[in-house]
C-alpha cells in the first residue's frame, strides 16, 4: 500500500531564487523504496518533469523536488507520483494532491516602503497646500473685484463731476451748522438766520441758524480769492487768460465755472496704504482719480484719507486744481483737426519713463491702459507710447504720463517764435475793480450776524 501525501499550495517571492516542494511517501508492509515522478500542469499544457536532462533547474532531495532560478514561469500545479515495480508489489502506485506553486513579483522592503508612505504623504501635503494657495488667491481678487465694483457704483451715482463738488461744500456747510445749532447754540452761529438777524427763537433757540435740522439749499458759489472773483464777474473770459498769466488756481469752483459739465473723471485706483503707531496699524485709502474734458484739458489728483468716498471727492478737488493746457499737433499734413502730440516728449515719476510719440492718423493710443485713459480725457487720438521702469506702480506710471503730456507746451517748435507782446496782468488790469467790490466780513459772537466793514 502506498500513500503520498504533499501541501497544498506554495508561496514563494521571486527574490529567494529556489523553492523544495516537500512531498511524504509511506509504503505498507515492504520495504522496498518506490520510484517516484513528478508532473507539473500548467493552463494550457501539462508534461512530466525530466530530472536528469535539467540538472540545472530540477533537483530530486530523497522525495522532495527542488526548484532552482525561480521565475514566474514556474508557476504551476505540481504532482508527485510513486510507484513500486517489484514482482510482488507490480502496480501499487499512488498520486498526491497536488502542490499550487505560486511565485510573486519582488516586494518592498521595510526602508522601500517607509519612503515610499513618507513620498506619498509628502505629495497629499504638496497639494493641499497648493490647493489653499489658490482658494486664498481666488477670494482676494474676488474681493477686489467686488471692492472695485463698489468704488466704480460710488463715483457714478454719488460722486461725479458738478454735483459732487455742490454736494461737497454743502455737506461742510450743513456739518458745522449742525454743530451749533444741534448743541442749542450756546457758541452762535454764521448762518443766514431764519428769523429776523438770527435772534429768532424758532426750532432750536440757536442764533444765527433758526431752525435746526432743515434741509440746505445749494448754496452760490463765493470765491474768496481775488482769481474766484475776477471769473464769476466775468472780467476773466476763458480759462487759457489763466494759463496765460500763470495765475495760480487755489478754488476748484473755477474749474467748474469755464470747463462744467463737459469734465469727466475716472478713478484709476484705490489702494489701501498704513503707517505703524503705538497702537498698531493704521489703515487709510489712497485715490488715484484722472479728470479731463476729452478737449485738450486734463488732470491728475492723488488723496489720501481713512474713507473711501472722503479719498475720492480730495482727489477729484485736486484734480480739478491741477487740470493743464495740452498742445495737439499732426504727424504729417497738416490736414483736418489735430491728433497727436506735437513732438516727441518724456516724463519720469520715481523709476518709470514715459515717452510720448506722433502717430499717424487713425493708428489710435498704442499704449496701457493706464496712459491711454489719461491721453483719451486729454484729447489725443494717435499717439505711440513707451515705458520703462516699474510700470506695476500705478502711481508713477499715472504721474509719468501726465508730466509727459505737460511738456508738450515746454517744447518751443518754430511756429511758437513769434514775438510775444506782453499786456497787462488780470490783477494789475482790473485793479479799481478788485478795490471796489472788495469787502472785508468781521463776525462778532456778542450780536451773531455777518457785519461788512470797509
């Protein structure tokens, strides 16, 4: 009787080169060894194992099979077969089970492995933290978006041209009469007076204003420099009489009263600046606002203020103050209007350089967008452009571009050569007329009414 007996599946890695399939044979009652085979069955064939012809590769170990230069081919179902061929015993034989072989592809060690978790956590770290970046990026310009949009709403509904400066002076007007009157008027007041001299008692026992709390009406423009005057009695008749002179404009309400409603303006930028204290950071808004009247009239203001609607109505005052003559000339012919700048001219602010070349007609504003606003609101229709410097700081670049666009009446060219026959100044001109309407206003608190005095 012959029985064998083997394992039923093998796991080896490609690494360990050999694998011995073990394999038990028990015989009954002889003592005779018997002869052992042994068969692999693979998917699609099957064969018997030649020990002797592969001595390289198939070794017999008493009844066990050892398998050298172990690859993935080798895997298989492997059988053993034993048999007796003595006389007595002729035709005992027995299979066994079969052995599943099975070779794996090379594994990682435990050094492989622990650099390969630390390489996969290294990049999840990489991207999470790429992926916060962009979140943040992406609400900072969305609130920039929607801080821009706000500022842009602003200046068209509350902030623009004529209406804003009225509503400026007002406001100041109405602010310090609410001052006195909304205290009782215990320090007086400087207002028309709604009852009588500003005795009245009325709303609010204040003297001076009347009533307290009412609405203001638009008051008419007072010009408090001799300049203000001579324009609102039209003894100044066009703003380029000023620029004639180089009278220097300190009331914005002069601007208004020659130029009025054909100026428009732009907010370049609103940019938010701080200065360290003791107490920490403080942040105000700058305005970076162009003004211009699309004719050849053009300016430029900067204001600094803890308020954005305060920033922008500075820098729209301030534009208004340094608004400038600019000259146009042509290219070529000179045929039709003007459209271009004169000659070549350069402007510089900190690092940036702006240069300002004639174009033809109908090439339009080669430049970005920054220069071209300011040289649309200025009149010019061709014009090339180039810039050098930190053109990212839109502050210098504005500044540049409008110190470019100021020399164009710097350059003398030719046809400015003619003699210039000097007249009289406006102030030495109208001299009777200044010292007639001049009148000098004194406010005395004990009787709270406007008393002119000569």
């Amino acid at each position: 009787m012959v029985d064998v007996q083997q394992p039923t599946e093998l796991m080896r890695k490609k690494e360990q080169q050999s694998v011995s399939i073990p394999c038990s044979v028990n015989v009954s009652s002889c003592q005779h060894t018997p002869q052992i085979s042994w068969y692999v069955f693979r998917k699609d064939y099957h064969y018997q194992i030649d020990v002797s012809s592969q001595p390289l590769k198939y070794k017999l170990d008493h009844h066990d099979l050892e398998i050298s230069s172990l690859s993935k081919t080798d895997c298989g179902v492997y059988y053993c077969a034993a048999a007796l061929l003595t006389v007595a015993h002729r035709g005992a034989q027995a299979i066994g089970q079969g052995t599943t072989l099975k070779v794996s592809e090379r594994g990682l060690n435990v050094s492989q492995a622990l650099l390969l978790t630390l390489l996969v956590l290294l990049t999840a770290y990489s991207l999470l933290v790429l992926g916060i970046i962009i979140c943040v990026k992406e609400d900072s310009a969305r609130q920039v978006v929607l801080f821009s949009g706000v500022v842009q709403e602003l200046c068209k509904r509350n902030l623009s041209g004529d209406k804003m400066q009225a509503r400026y002076k007002v406001s100041q007007d109405k602010q310090m009469a609410d001052d006195a009157g909304g205290r009782g008027g215990f320090r007086g007041g400087f207002g028309t007076g709604g009852r009588g001299r500003g005795r009245g008692r009325g709303r609010g026992r204040g003297r001076g204003r009347g009533a307290r709390g009412g609405k203001s009406e638009d008051k008419e423009w007072v010009p408090v420099t001799k300049l203000g005057r001579l324009v609102k009695d039209m003894k100044i008749k066009t703003l380029e009489e000023i620029y004639l002179y180089s009278l220097p404009i300190k009331e914005s309400e002069i601007i208004d009263f020659f130029l009025g409603s054909a100026l428009k303006d732009e907010v370049l930028k609103i940019m938010p600046v701080q200065k360290q204290t003791r107490a920490g950071q403080r942040t105000r808004f700058k305005a970076f606002v162009a003004i211009g009247d699309y004719n050849g009239h053009v300016g430029l203001g900067v204001k600094c203020s803890k308020e954005v609607a305060t920033a922008i109505r500075g820098a729209i005052i301030l534009a208004k103050l340094s608004i400038i003559p600019v000259r146009r000339g042509y290219w070529g012919n000179k045929i039709g209007k003007p459209h271009t700048v004169p000659c070549k001219v350069t402007g510089r602010c900190g690092s940036v350089l702006v240069r300002l070349i004639p174009a033809p007609r109908g090439t339009g504003i080669v430049s970005a967008p920054v220069p071209k606003k300011l040289l649309m609101m200025a009149g010019i229709d061709d014009c090339y452009t180039s810039a050098r410097g930190c053109t990212a700081t839109l502050g210098n670049f504005a500044k540049a571009t409008f110190d470019a666009i100021s020399k164009t009446y710097s350059y003398l060219t030719p046809d400015l050569w003619k003699e210039t026959v000097f007249t009289k100044s406006p102030y030495q001109e109208f001299t009777d007329h200044l010292a007639k309407t001049h009148t000098r206003v004194s406010v005395q608190r004990t009787q709270g009414a406007l008393q002119p005095a000569s």
